[in-house]
C-alpha cells in the first residue's frame, strides 16, 4: 500500500468514527440506533426494526440502505434480497420508501451460514489454499442445509 492508500483508509475511519457520533432524531448516537436494529432484526422484532430505521434513515436514508444490505447478507444469507436494496438505493428514497424492505428482513429467517462462509473463506485465504470457485447455485433460499450443500468450501457438500 502506498502512503496516499493509508492516508485514504485512515481518514474513511476517521469520517466513519465522526458519523457513528451523529445523533438521531431522539438524540441516539448512530453507533447506538446501527446496534439497536441489529438486534431487533435479529429477533425479528418489526415494532422495534421500524422504530430504529425511522431513527437512522430520516435524516440518513442511504445509511440505512446501507445497513439494511448488509444485514440482508450477514443474517439472512440473501443475496438477491441485497441486490433488490442496492437497486432501489439507486432512487434516492426517503426513510418511508424504505420500511418495506426493513419489515421484509425483519421477517426472513435468520442464519450464520454467511459468517461460517466468510471464517471459512478466511481461514483458506490465510491458509494460501484458496482454489478456484465455480459458479455456485443460487442463493435465494434460506435453508441452510441446502446453502452449505452448495457451498464448495463446505464440509456438508463434500459428504453428498
């Protein structure tokens, strides 16, 4: 990395460390309000999902895309589910537009398959076995037996 590179990735930090201090509306800190939809979204708790989304996104609405993609990833393993919040991102929406998405993820079924996945995949990078990666099927569904049966790292394909 050159000096510019890691003077660019510390000031992303810096921003990010600046933004996480930005209240909310009720005067949450948005370090605070990202925690509490986390947890909420994982409880599958709509009332308290909504009411944290409205926290964040009425005055950051891409945070909250943002956010909502990245749970949509780590928690529910669905990525066509991030790529339909990615593509609405791209129509500027106010916090409003945005709750559908929010009460959709809200009720999907949750995994940790994706961060299994991802220490996997660590794991082999560090390990310098990485291989080359076919096609994989589609990740729509969310059952994780058949998600990890179609996981070439995974030790459940292997078996079949």
């Amino acid at each position: 990395m050159s000096p510019s590179n890691d003077l660019n990735v510390v000031t992303q930090i810096c921003l990010m460390s600046l933004f996480l201090r930005n209240t909310t509306p009720r005067g949450y800190t948005m370090a605070i309000a990202y925690s509490c939809l986390q947890k909420s979204l994982r409880r599958c708790d709509v009332d308290s999902c909504l009411y944290w989304s409205v926290q964040i996104g009425y005055e950051y609405p891409n945070a909250l895309l943002k956010r909502l993609c990245q749970n949509a990833l780590e928690d529910a393993g669905s990525f066509a589910f991030a790529l339909e919040i990615v593509e609405f991102s791209k129509t500027n929406p106010c916090v409003y537009k945005i709750l559908p998405f929010v009460v959709a993820l809200a009720k999907m079924r949750k995994t940790h398959v994706c961060n299994w996945i991802n220490r996997v995949a660590v794991q082999k990078l560090y390990d310098r076995k990485i291989e080359k990666i076919g096609s994989m099927s589609s990740f729509n569904s969310h059952d994780e037996l058949e998600f990890t049966a179609h996981c070439p790292c995974s030790t459940y394909s292997q078996r079949q």
